[in-house]
C-alpha cells in the first residue's frame, strides 16, 4: 500500500500524455482544414500577390497551381480569354491592349510555346477551341472592337493563321443573311460542328443564336428583357451532354436554359446569383459541376450540374474566393485532366487550377 502514492502522478503522466497526443491530433487536423478551406497565399520570386491569394469555401475540388505558367511576366495586357487543347496540351490565352499579341501559346505544363502577332484581331473577348480531337483543330475568337475588324467572330488555324470570318467585319448590325453581330460575347462549337454564339456584349444585340455547320440560323432568341428567353448581356454559353443550351445571361444576374434541338427555354438559375453576376459557364468533365465565375465579387462557384429532365434550382457546391481586383472574365477546362483555366482582366493573367483528386482521366 506504501507505493500507492506513487500510482497517481504516474497514471496522471499517462493522461497528459494522450491529452497531448490528442491535442497535437487536433491541432493537425485543424491546420489541415485550415490548407483546404482556408485562405492560400504562396509567393514565387517577382510574383503578384493577386497571383497567389485566395480561399476555398464549402468542399475542396480545385487548388491553385503556382508553377503556371512558368513565364507569367509574358502576360503584358488585359487578359479576357482562355481556350485549351486536352489533346494537344495547349493553352491559349486571349489578351488586350496596345502594341502587346493579342494570344499567347502555352503548354499546359506552363511552357511558352508562342505568340499571335497577327492584325486582323482588334479587342478579343472570347475564345474557344473547336475539333480538338481533329488533325485540324480551329481557334475562335469574338472580336468586340469597333474598328475595321471588329464586331465579328474569326476562326484561325492554331498558329495564328485568319481562316475565315463571320458577320460583316468593322460594321455592327443585328442582320441575319448577312450575319451581323455587335460585340459578340463568346461562340462554342459542339462536336456536331453546330455553333452556338452570344451576341453582344453591351451593345445593341441581345441574342442567343444557333447556326448549323453550314453556317445556317437554326433558330435565335433576341429579346431583350428580363422576362423568359429573353436576354441583357449574354455573356457566355456551353452546350452538354443532354442537348441542354446553358447562357450566362450576365445583366439578368441568371443563367437561362434552352433545349438545343428546338430552343424550347426549359428554366433559369437565379437564387444563386444574388449578389453579381454570372459571367462565364463550362461543364466539368465528369459532367457533375457547372463552373460559373463572378467577376465583381472575384469568385469562381462550382455548381451541382442537375440530372437529365431536370433543371431545378442552382446550388453552390464549392467557391474559390479570389483576392480584390482579379476580376476574373471566361474560364475553359482541360477535358482530359479536368484542370481548370482561368482568365482574370484586373490581375492580367490567367491561373490554372488543378482538381485535388489528382491522377484521374476525365476522359
């Protein structure tokens, strides 16, 4: 019994000890939390802080990568547009301003492949990349300028070369046969070679156009308004695998649904959308999320992608909250790794973002 006094600071011992343990468990856990959800700031020599600076919020899908591009001084004016080639490992990124190319050429490893010097592009906005699976992939941009190139959309071979042109270049118009478009937003080619375009981007037109792959009007909606099919500023569009039409309609503060095959409207989105607007959307590879970027409150929202035969109400899955003042504009994605492009006119840059379940084939 005489050393049962001894038994106390022992068993004490043994309870700091995993009271330690635990709390070191916990504090790991946290910092954990804290790499996910919190805010991530890392500096590379010479870099902006609007480069690095940002905060995850509600489930982690995306996580910056600091090593692209490996040349981010090339970046010299206001960038507005980003397309990639999955099957070549090709980034183009649209820029604006004086005396500076209008696209530059990545891989999409972060090697600087080349620049577009040509004169036919006066003030790109946006850009996609067409039949990438092809041995003759397109670039196509939208061309909000107002002089004698403007006010049109061009196609171009991948090193720069004009192939050709659609609506009347230098004069802006809402005519159909001839086409005419007044900034022209942004044009996305299914893989049927269909086209659909969203005209303008402030200017007289508000039009959702469908063209067949001869070039024909399918069917439009050119309304503007606030009411159902019609538009104020359509900004973006994409087309998915359930002949759904998805338009970033940007002055709505919605995005609006259409069948691809009639242009019945089918629904709109707008509870999310609340406090700004949407003003660029893409479908995920594994066609679960809508990515939607906001470009005045600097986000960029991951949104459930509803099932087929529905459209429901829009819900937030995930946020990436970037610094004050990147201001990002039009996103594209890598179909093949699911890597995320980003282009921001306040930072003048575009970002890649990687999924954190690294190593999967989207494809």
């Amino acid at each position: 019994m005489k050393y049962l006094p001894t038994a106390k600071p022992l068993m004490l011992m043994t309870k700091t000890s995993h009271t330690c343990l635990i709390v070191s468990s916990m504090a790991s856990l946290v910092l954990l939390m804290m790499v996910l959800y919190g805010t991530m700031s890392s500096q590379q020599p010479g870099g902006s802080s609007l480069r690095h600076d940002y905060q995850l919020l509600g489930r982690p899908l995306y996580k910056l990568d600091l090593s692209w591009p490996k040349n981010p001084e090339l970046y010299t004016g206001d960038v507005f547009g980003v397309a990639v080639n999955q099957y070549a490992g090709v980034v183009y990124v649209a820029q604006r301003g004086d005396n500076v190319p209008k696209v530059l050429v990545f891989t999409t490893d972060g090697d600087y492949l080349m620049s577009w010097n040509t004169t036919t592009l006066e003030k790109p906005h946006g850009i996609f990349l067409a039949d990438a699976a092809s041995s003759n992939p397109t670039v196509w941009i939208t061309d909000v300028g107002n002089g004698p190139y403007g006010h049109c959309i061009k196609q171009y071979t991948p090193s720069g070369k004009l192939l050709q042109v659609l609506g009347t270049p230098g004069k802006a118009g809402s005519g159909l046969d001839p086409l005419q478009f007044d900034q022209p937003a942004e044009i996305f080619i299914h893989d049927s070679g269909e086209i659909y375009i969203v005209d303008g981007d402030g200017g007289m037109n508000n039009r959702l156009i469908k063209l067949s792959k001869e070039q024909k009007v399918m069917w439009m909606h050119g309304e503007k308004g606030q009411g159902l099919a019609q538009f104020y500023i359509p900004h973006s569009v994409t087309v998915d695998t359930a002949q759904r039409v998805w338009v970033a309609d940007r002055g709505n503060k919605r995005i609006q649904v259409f069948n691809s095959v009639t242009g019945e409207w089918l629904g709109t989105w707008g509870s999310c959308f609340t406090e700004d607007a949407p003003y660029s959307v893409r479908l995920t590879p594994d066609k679960k999320y809508f990515v939607v970027v906001q470009l005045n409150t600097n986000q960029i929202s991951l949104l459930d992608a509803p099932p087929v035969g529905m459209i429901g109400q829009c819900r937030v899955v995930s946020v990436i909250q970037l610094a004050d003042d990147v201001k990002p504009h039009l996103v594209d994605l890598d179909l093949k790794t699911g890597a995320l492009y980003v282009a921001e006119i306040g930072a003048q840059q575009a970002q890649k973002f990687t999924p954190f379940s690294l190593g999967e084939n989207f494809l």
